[in-house]
C-alpha cells in the first residue's frame, strides 16, 4: 500500500526522573524538540534516513541505528507492514547526550508521524513501545520516562514496565521548571553504567516513601512535600561525578528558592522547580553561574510541567 502523502511530526524535549522517580517518571518541556518527516516510498524493504538540524552530525546515520529508524521498524513490524519502506527526514534539534530526551524525541516524532500517515491505527498510548525500541538501541535500556511524555505531554508515571502501565498526572499550572544544560556530552549508556545493582532495604524504603510522597505533592500542590521528596538515593550519588558544577549548581538553586532540584534523566542537564515564573528565571541565573564558575557554558529552559506532547506540524499529499 503505497500512500502518497508526507507527515511531520514535531516531539518535545522531557526530564526523566524526577530525582526519586529513576526510569518510572517524566514530563514533557515547552519549546525545543525533533521533528520527523516520514513518506511511504515505492521501492519496498529498506528506511532510508536524511538527518538535518543543529545536531544532524552527532546521531547514527543508519536508520537500522537511529532511534528514529528504530522505532519506525518497530512499528512497522507490528502493523504487519515490513515490506514498505519509509523515507525518514529527520531535524535534530536537540543535543544527544544532553539528558534532555534527545533520543526519545526523535523516535517519539517518528512514530507519531508514520502512525498518523497510515490513519493511526494506534492510540497515542499504544505508540510508547514502538519508540522504547529506540531508546534501546541508543542506550541499552528501553525505559520509558522520556518517550512516554515526549509522546503523551504532561506529567507521566509508570507503575510497570511489563505489562506496560503509564498513568498521566494532573501537575499544578503554576509550577514551572528550569533546566539548564551545560556544554558536556554525557551517554545515558554510560550515566548507567556508573550505576549500583544492589541496595540495601532501608535504602529500597526510603526512596519507595520519597516517590510516593512526591507523586501525592504533585497532585495536591503541597510544595513543600514536593522539595522534601526531592531526594534521590539511587541514581544521583552516583552520577554527580559525571557532571562538573552540579553539586553547587543544585546549592545555588536551592538558596535561589527552588523548591527542589536534581539531575535531568541521566544528565548532565540539571532542572529545579519552582512556584514562580519570575524566581524560574533568578534560579536559572544562580545555576548557570555555578556552571560558568566550573567552566562550563549553558543553555536554559523555562517550561511548566503541562506542555503538550508528540503533534503533527504538516501533512502534504501528492
Ligand atoms: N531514566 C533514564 C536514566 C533516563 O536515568 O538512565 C535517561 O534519559
């Protein structure tokens, strides 16, 4: 079945995470994102990728390797279409390795454009597993914190991986997010390779009690339970080492009046909360001065947590 129209989709930055939420929470960010056009072409059995955008040359240029590729095959293994091929552009615009969902926004888009080509067949919802395969073949892992609400928008919550479970939670409109994003490279593949396997129990309770807590601050703005549960035993005693600048970075957001602050997915972009658009911005100053300070330039983001996800930006027939 040859369609012959063209789809671009756009897919947005996320942070995963959330401090206490390793690979079981995320949310979607305002403004920056990939975007995928995909065309149905003629001559069956083979993707084919062109990538432009700011990161074109930092991205496997295979579509058998790029996470856009990747999830394309997934999906078209799963509508029993693998004897089409699909012409994918791709516009990188976010930085891989950033902890920004750089991966995950391609795939995200990706999917979102090929479902949306061939009439959707899936529900937004059902896409999820596609771009993990993405996730997969960039880092080793097919978590979902980043393309759940690349796709989705908002705040996601994933209670289980298999079966796959993904909730989406109401966030207040009025907490914002910074991120900053100093200029190092780090490869989520190794940001989990640093990690510990085995923790002790009181260690499993106490960020079981931090997640849960956090979840109940979101949904009822208590923000005060938000910045106590804001404390990750897991992931970030382990990955500040990566990360030069975080540990006065994240001091200075704090004395800045964020609310809480961790690392963004598996780093080395950092994000704060807080209830105040015009302290977002004095919280970003304070963080990108801690970075300046350990010799790293930055870029910053302020977005609310309630950003929308995965949409379709053109669609031409021919
Ligand atoms: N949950 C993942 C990790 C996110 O921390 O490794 C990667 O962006």
């Amino acid at each position: 079945m040859i369609v012959h129209k063209s789809v671009t989709a756009f897919a947005p930055a996320t942070v995963a995470n959330i401090s206490c939420g390793f690979d079981i929470m995320g949310f979607a960010l305002e403004g920056e994102g990939d975007k995928v056009t995909v065309e149905v072409d003629d001559s069956p059995g083979r993707e084919v990728i062109s990538i432009t955008g700011k990161y074109a040359g930092l991205v496997p240029q295979e579509p058998g390797k790029n996470t856009a590729g990747v999830a394309i095959n997934a999906l078209l293994k799963a509508a029993g279409k693998e004897n089409i091929s699909v012409k994918i552009t791709l516009e990188k615009n976010l930085p891989p390795g950033s902890g920004m969902g750089s991966s995950a926004s391609s795939a995200a888009a990706a999917v979102y454009a090929l479902n949306r080509l061939f009439g959707n067949p899936f529900r937004t919802i059902d896409l999820i597993p596609f771009a993990m395969e993405g996730e997969r073949a960039a880092c080793g892992t097919a978590h979902a914190d980043n393309v759940a609400p690349s796709l989705l928008g908002g705040f996601v919550l994933i209670r289980s991986y298999e079966p796959l479970d993904i909730i989406q939670l109401k966030t207040p409109s009025d907490l914002y997010c910074v991120v900053i994003y100093p200029h190092i490279e780090v490869k989520t593949s190794d940001a989990r390779r640093v990690l510990r396997r085995d923790f002790p129990l009181n260690v499993v309770t106490r960020q079981s009690a931090n997640t849960a807590a956090l979840t109940a601050g979101l949904l009822t703005g208590d923000y005060s339970l938000v910045g106590r549960s804001m404390n990750d035993l897991l992931a970030e005693p382990r990955r500040t080492m990566l990360i030069p600048g975080f540990a006065i970075a994240k001091k200075s957001a704090l004395e800045a009046g964020a609310i809480g602050c961790g690392i963004s997915g598996s780093g080395p972009s950092v994000f704060a909360f807080s209830s105040d658009k015009n302290r977002a911005d004095k919280i970003a100053d304070a963080m990108q001065k801690a970075f300046r300070e350990a010799g790293l330039n930055s870029d910053r983001i302020i977005s609310s947590l309630n950003a929308p996800g995965a949409k379709v930006i053109n669609e031409v027939d021919f």
